[in-house]
C-alpha cells in the first residue's frame, strides 16, 4: 500500500512539474515575462519614463516624467561625511514603475550646484529618485499635468523663498527637511565625498523645524550685496524669444487653416533679426523650426541662458468668431474672467480643474519686484505692438495688460510676458495674420518694448 501510495504521489507530482513546464512555453511563446513584474508597474500605467535636466552654475531644474497623475512626497537628507554622502533632495514616487535604463545610468550634471540625478526602487511600491547637492541649495517642487511630470528647481544663490503649505486639495504633499535614515537610494552607486554642510533650506508645506543655518537666508546672498549696475555695465541684454506650439502641437487653426505654430515661429524670427541688427541684445530663441518642446523646458532654457527677458508667442482664438484685439500676459494664480482662464487652459494643454495642484505656488514663487517689472514689459509690449499694427491695419483693437496661469511663466527667472497678438479664430484677423507686413508690425512693437525695457527698466537680472 505504501509503494502504492508513493507511486501516485510521484505521478501527481510529475503532472503538475509537466503542466507547469507547460504554460511556462506557453508564456514565452506569448512574449510574457516569467518573473512577476514589480508591484508598483503592475498598478498601473504611471512609471518614470525619463529623467531631464537644464542646468548652469547656480540654477538647475530637473523633469521627472510619469506621463499619468501619481502620488509623491519631496523631502531632503542632510549630508553624510563619513559615508561619503552630499546633502540631497530626494522625491518618492508611489504606484509607479521605471524605466530600467534610468535605473543603471544617472543622470551626470557636476556643475558645482548638482552632482548628478539616480533613481532606485525605495520598496515594491515606491521608485525614489535623489538630486546629489554639491553645496547648500534652496530648491521648490511642484507638478505639472498634460502630462505628468515632478519639477524641482534648484537655486544655488537662495531666490527661490519657502513657500506655504499645500491646499488640502492639492495632489501631493510638499517638500520639507527630515532626518536621514537607511534607505534603498543609498544602494544606488555613492558619489564622491563631499564636506558637511547645513541641510538644504525648508520649502513648501513643511511641518519640521528648519535646522539652524550659519547665514540668514536671502541677507547675505551675492543678489542683495551686490550693486546695481546698467545693462551697459553689465552686459548686452539677453533675450529669449518662445515662439509657442511647435511639431505635433499646432496651436490654434483659422477658419482657412492658418496654424499658430507657424505665425509664432515667422514672428519670432523677425524679432530677433531686428533686435540683432542694434548689437545691444543677446538674443536666442526656444525653438528655430517645427518642433515640440515642452512648457517647462522653454522656461528651463530662459533660466539655463540667464536672459534678462522672456517674451512667450502665441496667437489667441475663441468660440466668438468676431473675438478680436491684442493682449499681454504675466503669470498670476488666477484669471480675471473664464475667458482668460480658457485661454490659459488652452495654452497649458490641460483643462482648468487640473490648474489647482499649481495655483498655490505661483503667488510666493513670483517675486513682487518681478511682477511688477513683468507688468512693465507687458503693457509697454502691448501698446507699441497695438500702434505698430495699427499703422498698418486702422482700427487694431487693444484689449489691454492681463494675468493668467501660464505654465510656460511657471519659475522664470526673469522678468517674463506672453504675448496673445490677435485672434486666428477671428476671419479677418486670420488674414491679416497671412500677411508678413502684419508679422513686421507686432515684431516691431516687441522690438520697441524691449528696446525701451532694456534702456529703462530695472532687469530682474540685475546681478548677472
């Protein structure tokens, strides 16, 4: 009976190692994995499909890309002398997945604010992605949606202020400072050793007590000791022309067909031509053909560039066909009326309830001496670029200086405008927007504008 028994429990045995091998081949036949995928891929669609940076010697910001809306927290490490470890800002993501390229190759910066970006698995659920500081840094964290993406701007000389606690509704805790203790990021390659150095100063939300620092924040920083001087003095006057839209993202289309990425990109163009022609400018612009660039990646190449002006592009349209008239944009929190928050909408690429998870962070990162310097440059932009047009069009309409949440203004540095210069969706419009005399008249008015901002005007740059 035993050797019975043996026997059937070996052939029972033996099935279940054959159906196993079984659907085994099966899977591989398939083109399925074997091993179970990591928790947090396997909860969804969201994962870390790329990691970007833009970066100079006092200013880095970096891109996380996760394409959906996922769960995250900033918070920073304080350096580690004896384990060889810098101070670092380091974000967990939760419910999301990675890219297995981004896993073996760090993202390298080593430009005396940053050593590099690498990211891990901090457990099943949670990817972590590290920002190794070289030296003490005030940074800020916030996202952007359409699509998803975490952005920490980095400031080696302390302009970005701690801002306030999230709303309740916003869609992810903010950074604070907390202590150390091991985790799976250790794992990732160690940099090299760096000396010990305060924390990096406290940002958004934070329900811990800063710790202490040697210097007061902001009152010794090279920007306030340093003397005003011209732009004479300092240097030629740079700019960075955004003509919007680009590549897969046409912008707004005309009754005829007529895009806006194409009227922005030939208006830029005349623009900086005319301001080359005076050798006083510096001038670059964001894009130079047909191609798509993110919003945040414009505002990085301005901040990257140290330009003094940021001058975004872009042409209005509206469901009211007989919409018409020229207006200027700084960045604000909120909108005076749907029209213009439909119209920022439209320009963010998102729709307006996804604009709450920003909203909070614009008033504090948005320095009152730049927005008032910003307010300058918008409605000087705005009345020459009306006179100009109306030189060559009578009856031009100005529909005045405005405020909106742009995303594209969202952490410049400098003193910043978008330009709407008339409605595409408006018939008439739309053809005068055919004509290169039309293109010359705008371009002639941003020229004017900068020309006397530039002469006159208090840069946001001033210490550059």
């Amino acid at each position: 009976m035993e050797g019975e028994a043996g026997e059937r429990l070996d052939l029972i045995l033996l099935r279940r190692h054959l159906g196993a091998l079984i659907l085994a081949v099966f899977l591989c036949a398939a083109g399925c994995p074997l091993s179970a995928p990591p928790a947090a891929a396997a909860s969804g669609a969201s994962r870390v499909s790329d990691i970007r940076a833009w970066t100079n010697e006092i200013y880095t910001r970096v891109a996380i890309d996760t394409g959906d809306e996922v769960s995250w927290q900033a918070k920073t490490l304080r350096a580690d002398p004896v384990r060889g470890l810098p101070p670092r800002i380091f974000i967990d993501i939760r419910g999301a997945g990675i890219r297995d390229e981004i896993l073996r190759k760090p993202v390298e910066v080593r430009n005396g604010l940053l050593r590099q970006v690498r990211a891990g698995r901090f457990d099943r659920d949670t990817v972590r992605v590290v920002i190794d500081l070289e030296r003490e840094s005030t940074y800020r964290v916030f996202a952007l949606p359409g699509p998803f993406r975490i952005i920490v701007d980095i400031d080696g000389e302390g302009e970005i202020p701690a801002i306030p606690a999230s709303p309740a509704d916003a869609p992810t805790p903010a950074p604070g400072p907390v202590a150390a203790r091991p985790s799976p990021e250790e794992a990732a390659p160690p940099p090299q050793a760096a000396p010990p150095v305060p924390p990096p100063a406290p940002s958004a939300g934070s329900t811990v007590p800063p710790a202490p620092q040697t210097v007061p924040p902001s009152a010794e920083s090279p920007r306030a000791a340093a003397p005003p001087t011209s732009p004479a003095q300092r240097h030629r006057v740079r700019v960075m022309i955004d003509p919007g839209h680009g590549g897969k993202d046409p912008g707004a289309i005309g009754p005829t067909g007529l895009k806006e990425k194409d009227v922005v990109l030939a208006i830029g163009r005349k623009i900086r031509e005319k301001l080359l022609r005076s050798g006083e400018f510096e001038v670059r612009m964001t894009r130079d053909e047909d191609v798509f660039i993110p919003l945040e990646e414009r505002t990085a190449m301005a901040n990257k560039g140290r330009a003094d002006i940021f001058v975004s592009l872009h042409i209005n349209a509206s469901k009211n066909r007989r919409a018409e008239g020229f207006s200027t944009y700084v960045l604000s929190r909120g909108a005076s009326n749907r029209e213009d928050l439909e119209l920022a909408a439209r320009e963010n690429g998102v729709p307006i309830r996804k604009f709450q998870g920003v909203k909070f962070i614009i008033d504090d990162m948005f320095t009152g001496a730049r927005k008032n310097e910003s307010l300058r440059l918008a409605k000087t932009v705005n009345d020459a670029v009306v006179r100009h047009v109306s030189n060559r069009y009578p009856g031009a309409q100005s529909l005045g200086l405005k405020q909106a949440p742009f995303f594209v203004l969202v952490g410049a540095r400098m003193t910043a405008v978008l330009v709407e210069a008339s409605f595409i969706s408006n018939a008439r419009e739309e053809s005068r927007l055919r004509d290169p005399s039309c293109h010359d008249g705008i371009a002639d008015g941003v020229v004017e504008a900068i020309r006397y901002y530039g002469h006159n005007g208090i840069l946001a740059h001033s210490d550059y």
